[in-house]
C-alpha cells in the first residue's frame, strides 16, 4: 500500500520564466493530442522517444498549464488526506460554519479526531462533484423551462 504523502511543488508563485515554459508545454501537449494519443520527447542524444498519455492525464497536464502560465499556484490534494473543516470550506468556497452544517446534516461523511471534525479528501471531492453535478441540472432546468414560456 503506497503511503500518503503531500507532493510540495515549491513554496512560490511561478516566475515570468516558469510561466512562459508552462504555457509553452500546455501548447505542446493540446497540439500533439489533436493529432493522436502520443507525444515525442527528445533525449539528450537527440534519439526521440515516443510516449503515450491517457487522455485524462493529458488534459489534467493542460489544465495545470494553465494555471502556471497565468501565474497563478497550483495546490495538490492526495484523496487520501484529511481536512480541516476550514481547508474544506476553502476548497468548497463556502464559509466554515455553512460547511459544519453540511456536516452534520449528513450530507457529507466527516470524523472527529478529538473535538475536531476531519474530512476526507476523496469524500470532499465526492461531495463537490455531486453539487456541482445537482447545480448543472437545476440550470438545465431553468433554462428549459424559460424556453417553455416562449
């Protein structure tokens, strides 16, 4: 069983320099798969070598591109880690005391390791997915039904 453990990828904002490799990479990548499902790397001797990555990955490349090119800081989450009340209610972008309500409605599993509530990671995204999932259909909703009063 492999170990949980935080992946530190330093402790800043991305440089010009950090950012302009990022958008150059997140190029590359988007403009490679558009092709086909492999993208070539040069080694040092110049002999190429082909990989190939799974479209999901790819896309998760591209997205962190993204973000480092605008200068912004990336943050990663193993699934297996527990949460503060308040690093969920961030991630959430609620404020703690709604996201202990949500907590003890039951809507969202959660432990207490002494008087603290801890939240897991996998849960939390879990939880967001099935609201952000909830949010699209109410939208989809309205939307059709604004086109029935028409």
């Amino acid at each position: 069983m492999k170990s949980a453990r935080t992946l530190a990828v330093g402790t800043h904002l991305p440089t010009e320099e950090m950012s302009a490799s990022a958008r150059q990479l997140g190029e590359l990548i988007s403009d490679q798969l558009k092709d086909g499902q492999s993208i070539t790397i040069e080694s040092p001797d110049g002999v190429g070598k082909a990989i190939t990555i799974e479209p999901e990955l790819a896309k998760l490349l591209v997205d962190v591109m993204s973000f480092l090119k605008e200068g912004n800081g990336v943050t990663f989450v193993p699934v297996s880690k527990h949460l503060t009340t308040q690093q969920a209610a961030d991630i959430l972008n609620v404020s703690r005391p709604y996201l202990i309500k949500v907590l003890e409605s039951g809507e969202l599993p959660f432990h207490k390791i002494g008087r603290h509530r801890r939240i897991l990671a996998k849960h939390l995204f879990d939880y967001k997915r099935m609201r952000e999932s909830r949010r699209s259909d109410a939208l989809a909703d309205l939307l059709k039904n604004d086109g029935d009063l028409y």
